[in-house]
C-alpha cells in the first residue's frame, strides 16, 4: 500500500520536474506524452491502492516537519473518502491532459503548461491523501498556487494576470480563516493528525467547535467559491479552457467540500456549523444557477453552473449527508468536466469565439460534440436516469429528510435551483448547437479532442449506477462509506423516495420545457434579436453575478485604494521621503563645509599620511628608549 | 639561520623608507607611485618571512603568500583605474586630480 501511495504522488511530481527542467530540451512530443504518463500513471497506481483498499490505512512516508511538540511527518491517510477522489481525479485529469496537449498544440510555451498541470495533479492528491492538517495545507496552497499561474497562463493580457491575483487573494481570504482553525486546533488538542481530531470533538465545550467549523467553513468558501468569497470563479475563466475543465469544475474547487466532509466528525457535531454550511450552500447554488441564466459567455454560463452546484454539495454536507455530497461530487467532476472540454471543442471550432449568442448550427456539423455535450447537459439538468439525477436527487432527499423548517426551506430553494438549472442547460444546448448551420473549423486536433469526451459522457450519464437509491438495490458508494461519519445517511421508505425523485425528475423536464418554449425552435431567432438590444435590468443584474463585484469595488476595494493613496502620498512621500531627503540634504551641507579644510591633492595626503606614521613610530621609539615605570 | 634577523629587518626598514620616498617624492606620475607601494608591500613581506624564519612557525610565510595574492589583484585594479583616469584627463599627474576638494 506504502509503494503505492507514494508513486501515486512521485509520478506527478517527477512529471512536473522534468518538464520544467528538461522541457526545452526534450523533443515537445515526448514532454507531452511525459505529462500525461506521469498522470495516468497515477491513476494506475489509485486503482491498484483501490484493489488493495480493505480498511482504512495510515502510512508514513517520510519525515516533514517536527519541531517539540509539533508533529506533521509526511503521512497519508486512505480510507473510502479519499480513495475514491483519488481514483476521480487520476481518471478525470489524464483524459484532460490528453485533450489539454492537443488543445494546446499551437501554443509555443508548453513544458510551463504541462509542467503546471502535473503539479496541480501532485497538489491536489496531496490535499486528498494528508494524514494531518499542515501537509492538507501544503497541497490547500500547491492547488491555489497552480491556479493562479493557470489563470494566468497568458500572462502578457493584463485581464488575464488580474484574473489570476484576484483568484489568488479572494481565496487568501478563506485561506487565513482555514490557518486560524488549524493553529487553534493544534492550541487545543496538541496534535495536527486529522484522524486523531476526529476522535477528540467531545473534549471540547460546543462553542468551540462552532467557531472552529465557521472558520473551517471560510476556508471551505474561499476554495469552493461559495457565497460570498465566489467572485473570483468566472473570472477565473481567463484561463485555458483545459484548466477551467480540470482545476475550476472538477477538481480544485471541490477541495473546500472535501475539507468540510473529511473534518465531518469533527465539526458535524454542531448545529450551528451545519446549518451555517447547508445556508451557505443553498443561497450559493441559487446565486450561481440565477446568474448563469443570463450569462452569455460559454465559459461564464459553466462557471456559474459549477458555483451552482458546488452549492449543492455543501448543502449535502450541511445536511448531514456526507455520502450525497461526494456522490454529486464524483458524478459532477465527470459531467462538468465533460461539459468544459466539450465548450473547449465548441470554441476551437468556431475561431474563439466564446458569446452563445453567435454560435449555432453545431448539431449537425460537430455531432460527437453535440451528443456529448447534451449528455452532460442532462446530466447537469438532472434529468431523470442520468448520472447527474441521483447525485442531486441523493441531497435533496437528505435535505428533506432531515426535517425542521431551516431544512424544509434550503429544500424548496434547491428545487427552485433545479428548476432554473434544467433552464440554463438547455439554454445554452439550443444557442449553442440548433439554428441555422455554421461552418465550424475542423482540424485534426478537434478529432482527437472529441474522443476523449466519450468516455466522460458515459460516466456522467450511467454514474449513477455508483450509488442507486435504496428500492433499485444496494448503492455502492452508501456501503462503501457506511464506516465513515455522516456516511450513513437517514434513509426514507421507499415511497417517499421516489416521490421525492419524481418531484425533482418533474422540475427538471419543467425547466427543459421551459427552455425548449423560450429558446428551441422559431423563438430561438427572436431571442438572437433581443439580445442585440440593451438588456433589461433584471438581465443585467443577473449578468453582472447580482453586481457583487461593483459591491466589492465600493465597499472594499474603494476605501482600500484611497487608504494606500494617503499612505503613499502623504505618509510615505510626506513623512518618511521628506525626512530622509532633508536628512541628506543636511549631511551634504555639512560635508561640503568641512571639504573646505581639505586640499584635494594625493601627494599632501600621502605627505601627511607618512608624517602621521612617523609620529607613532616616534612615539614607540621613545617608549623603547625611555621606558616608564 | 645564516642570516641575522635584524639585518634582514634593517634591510625590511630601508626598503621601506625607500618606497615611501618614492611614493611621497614622484607624485607626477602615479605609475611610480603605484611602484613605490608596491616596493612598500615587499618590505613588509620580507619581515614576515623574516620573523617566520626566525621563530620557526609558517604563519609568516602564508601571510605573505596571501599578501602577494592580494597585491597582484590590488595592482590589476589600480592600473585599470590609471588607464581610466589617463582616459579622463590625458594625464597620470596625481595633483591634476583634484577633485576631492569640497
């Protein structure tokens, strides 16, 4: 088990080192098929740690940090939770490096690129497999980190890099939360090992915990893009399309209900936290499908899409299901992947261009994208059978069943949010692929590139086989974490179930109609009209993400920049420059008065020099001859 | 030990005056100057080996090795800066180069 864990870490890392440092000099075909060996070569090693898998497992596997009491070697902790994010993000990140190297073809700075992606895979099973807290942090820090470079993968278009450093500081801010919990956890308990913390909750007053889990729950937000630390997320869509499928959908952001689930015994005891967790969930996964309604970029729609459902997951955890939210999570990393790549595939056909409302017609000329990309839609939708409809129907009924009228509200909330996300799909499936044909750009990377959405698609459709309500059979995933706290979930009859299944499967083929009468058939070209003209300002609310940035510009980064600018100019240039400058000003006066004795000739120095050397010499002399005393 | 230490150190005594009366009496040329430095640092070498000799220990003579070490980058700096300043004011005068008056 040792042996593999540690190559599953070792092989992303080694691909990292050697593209950065042996990337210009490898031919570019071998540095690329390095990158993706290095990842599949992990995934392998997942799968052979999952055959192995019987009980949940700590190994060692070196010696990190250890100074008195703080103990935080290198150990990695596998149990059911982290292995089947293991397993997900090695399959989900090799098929996206394999697109990545073809998306990426032209682009001349490749070894930077895959060099960074490999990292990102070697941070990010770092975060899933720590064993204590500081090493979870390191692979927290190594995802954020490769984020920013990613986003700002093109680095020499201003929006791009401010993209990335406002990821990078929007996440700060949950990041310092997340360090605050882990110094105070350390004060508390003296030990770091997130298995021992979550044996140890009942020795603390419940206050405690609450804060500890608010604070765990800014982290989780931060990461997550979670209301109201989300801005960052579509923004963070100035990245390669790639990275946007692999970091912002599948895996990265999913860290933040990762850290909430794994900290699940340890905080799930308050209900404070909870609630706080499943309210957070709920208004996020409702902000994100509201705005994605009205966006028009194809990246920004999945953006808002992913927040949307995010959302979801930590409702799920909110409730209590742990289960549920790792279920969504898995099936969403397949369909949300796929729905990015196959908006990779759309927008490289059509020359990079992203606005929906100038796309069409792709159905018939790109028809493995478009089948494809309509699976993950289902998917996305929820429409029933498919993998993305027991995932969510699995927190939905968790909500439900959890009862009370907190509970009772996040779920006609979620439903709401459903309904509009069965809307938004279908909206951008009919922009996007139906109308009047348009001549795609068809090459050969594209041929390559719609191939690996194949094998996404029929994740995300049959995913649900994964975990199957009760009355069709046992779900594999609720016995496979029946072990873990907040696994066993509370569990209807079997009627009460499938009415609850009907009521979500209905809301969804609602919004698919919904969208069919709005944007399918005649109304379509109406629409295209509409949207040349000045949006409404209940549209322009919605696309602008409720004007929450405005908000942030006013209330933050306003006050921010005027606070620097008295900084700057009046205490900095005021106070500290004036002062040196007069400072100097005085010295120099100074100097140049008393230059005024000086010659400025060599030779009287040297003159005076020896003649001061005598005088000692002299002075000795006289103290040989003469001695005192 | 053939030879006395204080003949050696008379000699040390007489080098040195010697340079340092070059370097005090040729200011017109600094080349001459940097020359009679330079006969200054022999002197000062010599009754290092000479002491070195005398007592038996090597201190004196890694001294001096580390002296010409230091000496040959010292000379190396002092002629590039001769050039340059030849190269300012056609001249190795060293009372043309005032400027360190206030």
């Amino acid at each position: 088990m040792q042996i593999y864990l540690t190559l599953m870490l070792f092989f992303p890392l080694f691909g990292a080192l050697i593209s950065m440092l042996l990337g210009r000099k490898l031919p570019r075909r071998l540095v690329e098929a390095n990158a993706c060996a290095a990842v599949w070569g992990s995934f392998v090693c997942a799968l052979c740690a999952a055959f192995a898998y019987h009980a949940p497992e700590t190994v060692v596997v070196g010696r990190w940090l250890a100074a008195f009491d703080l103990q935080a070697p290198i150990s990695l902790y596998l149990d059911p939770l982290s292995l089947s994010l293991a397993v997900m993000i090695g399959f989900v990140c090799g098929l996206i490096h394999i697109y990545a190297v073809f998306y990426m073809a032209g682009e001349a700075d490749y070894p930077r690129f895959l060099a960074l992606l490999n990292l990102f895979v070697f941070a990010m099973l770092t975060l899933i497999l720590a064993e204590n807290l500081p090493l979870l942090y390191l692979g927290w820090e190594g995802v954020g980190f490769c984020s920013y470079l990613l986003i700002g993968f093109w680095y020499t278009d201003k929006n791009n890099a401010d993209a990335g450093r406002k990821a990078f500081i929007t996440t700060r801010i949950g990041d310092t939360a997340l360090v605050v919990a882990i110094a105070w956890l350390f004060q508390l308990f003296g030990t770091l090992s997130i298995t021992e913390l979550n044996g140890m909750a009942f020795l603390m007053p419940g206050w405690i915990i609450t804060a500890i889990g608010l604070l765990m729950l800014v982290g989780a937000m931060g990461k997550s893009a979670q209301v109201p630390l989300m801005v960052w997320l579509p923004d963070a869509m100035a990245g390669p399309t790639p990275v946007s499928a692999m970091i912002h959908a599948a895996t990265m952001v999913t860290a933040g209900v990762y850290l909430l689930a794994r900290m699940f015994p340890l905080i799930g005891g308050s209900g404070t936290v909870l609630a706080a967790i499943a309210v957070t969930g709920g208004v996020t996964a409702f902000y994100g499908a509201s705005c994605a309604v009205a966006q028009r970029d194809l990246k920004r729609v999945l953006a808002f899409s992913t927040i949307s459902q995010i959302g979801y997951m930590m409702l799920g955890v909110g409730a209590g299901a742990v289960t549920a939210a790792t279920f969504h999570l898995l099936v969403h990393a397949f369909f949300k992947a796929l729905l990015f790549l196959g908006a990779g595939c759309v927008i490289n056909a059509m020359h990079h261009e992203q606005d929906i409302f100038k796309m069409g017609g792709l159905r018939r000329t790109l028809p493995l994208t478009y089948w494809c990309f309509l699976a993950g839609a289902l998917c996305l939708a929820g429409l029933p059978l498919t993998g993305g409809f027991f995932s969510k129907d699995s927190i939905l009924a968790a909500l439900w069943l959890k009862g009370g009228p907190l509970y009772c509200g996040l779920y006609l909330l979620a439903l709401v949010t459903a309904l509009l996300t069965a809307f938004y799909s279908f909206r951008l499936v009919y922009l996007v692929f139906y109308g009047p044909d348009q001549k795609p750009h068809r090459n050969r990377e594209l041929r390559v590139m719609e191939l690996v959405l194949i094998p996404l698609a029929v994740l995300g459709l049959f995913g649900g086989v994964l975990n199957l309500p009760a009355y069709l059979g046992e779900g594999f995933l609720s016995g496979f974490f029946a072990q873990l706290a907040g696994g066993a979930a509370a569990e209807g009859s079997h009627t009460e179930e499938l009415l609850l299944q009907a009521v979500a499967g209905g809301l969804a083929l609602a919004g698919l109609l919904a969208a069919h009468l709005r944007y399918g058939g005649k109304a379509r070209a109406q629409r295209l009209l509409e949207s040349s003209s000045h949006p409404s300002p209940m549209a322009a609310f919605l696309l602008n993400g409720w004007y929450f940035d405005r908000f942030y510009r006013a209330l933050l980064i306003r006050p921010y920049q005027a606070l620097s600018g008295i900084l700057w100019q009046a205490v900095d240039e005021g106070v500290i420059d004036d002062t040196l400058d007069r400072l100097a000003g005085g010295l120099g006066a100074s100097g140049s008065w008393l230059g005024r004795w000086s010659t400025g000739r060599v030779s009287m120095y040297i003159i005076s020099f020896a003649a001061g050397g005598a005088l000692v010499l002299g002075y000795l002399a006289w103290l040989v001859i003469w001695p005192t005393g | 030990m053939s030879v006395p230490l204080y003949h050696v150190l008379i000699l040390a005594s007489i080098m040195f005056a010697m340079g340092l009366g070059c370097v005090i009496a040729w200011r017109a040329n600094v080349i001459m100057m940097l020359i009679g430095i330079e006969i200054m640092l022999n002197a000062v070498m010599l009754t290092f080996v000479a002491g070195s000799a005398q007592w038996g220990i090597a201190d004196g003579q890694i001294f001096s090795l580390m002296l010409i070490a230091l000496t040959s980058a010292e000379v190396s700096l002092a002629l590039a800066m001769v050039v340059y300043l030849h190269r300012r004011k056609r001249s190795v005068d060293t009372d043309d180069f005032d400027s360190m008056k206030g």
